[in-house]
C-alpha cells in the first residue's frame, strides 16, 4: 500500500472505532508502519478527537517517536513507548491498536482475564497475551516487557489498563480489536448475572479458535472471505459517517 492509501485507511479506522464507541476522549492510539526502510509510522495528533482525524493530519514519526515532518501537533508519549516496541519486535505488527473501552477495562480488571465463554471470545482461544501493569507508560525499560507478554500473538490484554492488538493491515488490527472488545462486552454482561458460566470442552474451544483464525482445515465448508467482506462494508460506513477522513 502507498502512504496515502494507508493514511486514509488508518484514518477509516479513527473514524470506526470513534462510531463504535471505543474511544477514550483524546487518549489512546492506533499506528501504522509506512513502506521503506526508513522505519516511519502515522500516528493521531495528540490533543485531536478520532471524529477529527484526517488521512493528512495524521503525525508521521520515526520509531523514537519524533515527528519527521513539520506539524503542529504533538504526539502522545505514553502512546509511543507501547506501540514503538511492538512495531522494533514484530515485523508483521504493522498496525498496533489500544483502547480503554469499559468492557475491556473491566476484563482487564478480572483474575481470569478473557473467558470462552462465546463464540466470538473463542477467536483468541490460546492466542492473548496479557502484561501486567506498571503505571502510565512513560517508561522504556517497560518495552521489553510488554513484548515478551505479547510475544507472537494478535492481541493483548494490558491488565488494570486496557486492550491492544496488532495486525498486518489496520483493517486487520481494527477487526481483531472489535471482536476482542465484543468478546469483554459479552463476558462482563455474561457474569454479571451471578448465574454459573457453561464454557465449552477445551478441544471445541481450540478447535473453533481455529475456524475462525483460517488456520483449520478440517472442517467441510470454509469461509475465507469473511474478514475480507467485513472489511468492505466498514469503509462503505466510514464513507457515510464521516467522508472528510479522505481529506
């Protein structure tokens, strides 16, 4: 993909996770990594809303987190310190995606961390991280850490904190993140009943992680389009809902 194609994707993104409610006022962040060997990424302007970010001013940034090009904004540096970490250790880490949404901080609250207790939850079914916390990230030395935690999987819980993942496109991160926040909505609701869970057979559990990962070839049917599809259908929203994000 070019610069402006990935500007304006991760723009989409901003816009979505703004129209489904998983913003944090100006706090948290989504980066991308731009082609070259230059080590360059896009971040939001920090002091910005997601309603009012933009393919063109969106921060460009090296992998210090130091804007290089001229814009008058600045950029967030507990952001940085997260997703300059991932983005040095994980060559497919391409987008990295964070947020503080209420579903995901009370997961991230939990002992147990993410259950399977749905369908939806069972996509990260022996692939979540979890990192505990050690205060606002504004210090490097937690870097190691929080990729060590991470290691290779999609996405992390950031205990006491929030939710993160990674992906090899924005698209990619922005439906991992939608579905791992669905699956922290669906569990705080699910317990707040006091009822007794039911959480299917671990092999079941396994098993569809792998179905709805692509990564199953057992099953009669397959579904490769699914994401694909999704994906479609979320710009043609972002095209309604906000169509200045190309600008």
């Amino acid at each position: 993909m070019t610069e402006l194609s990935l500007r304006r994707e991760l723009a989409a993104v901003y816009r979505l996770v703004a129209h489904f409610r998983m913003t944090d006022l100006i706090f948290t962040h989504i980066s991308v990594r731009l082609p070259g060997p230059e080590q360059h990424f896009l971040i939001n302007p920090y002091g910005l809303l997601f309603e009012e970010i933009t393919a063109s001013n969106l921060v460009k940034i090296d992998l210090s987190g130091k804007p290089v090009e001229e814009s008058p904004h600045p950029v967030n540096p507990a952001g940085f310190v997260i997703h300059s970490a991932i983005h040095a250790a994980r060559a497919d880490a391409h987008c990295v995606l964070h947020t503080h949404t209420r579903a995901g901080c009370a997961v991230a609250a939990q002992e147990h961390g993410l259950l399977p207790l749905n369908q939806i939850s069972m996509e990260f079914y022996g692939r979540l991280g979890y990192h505990d916390y050690e205060g606002v990230a504004l210090n490097l030395a937690e870097q190691r850490r929080l990729v060590a935690d991470l290691g290779d999987h999609p996405a992390m819980i950031l205990r006491n904190h929030g939710l993160l993942t990674v992906g090899e496109t924005p698209a990619q991160a922005f439906l991992r993140m939608y579905y791992l926040d669905k699956a922290c909505e669906i569990q705080t609701t699910a317990t707040a009943g006091g009822a007794r869970l039911v959480i299917p057979d671990p092999d079941i559990c396994e098993l569809t992680a792998r179905q709805l990962t692509a990564e199953d070839d057992s099953s009669d049917l397959q579904d490769d389009r699914a994401y694909d599809l999704a994906w479609s259908a979320l710009l043609r929203l972002a095209d309604r809902i906000a169509p200045d994000h190309r600008d």
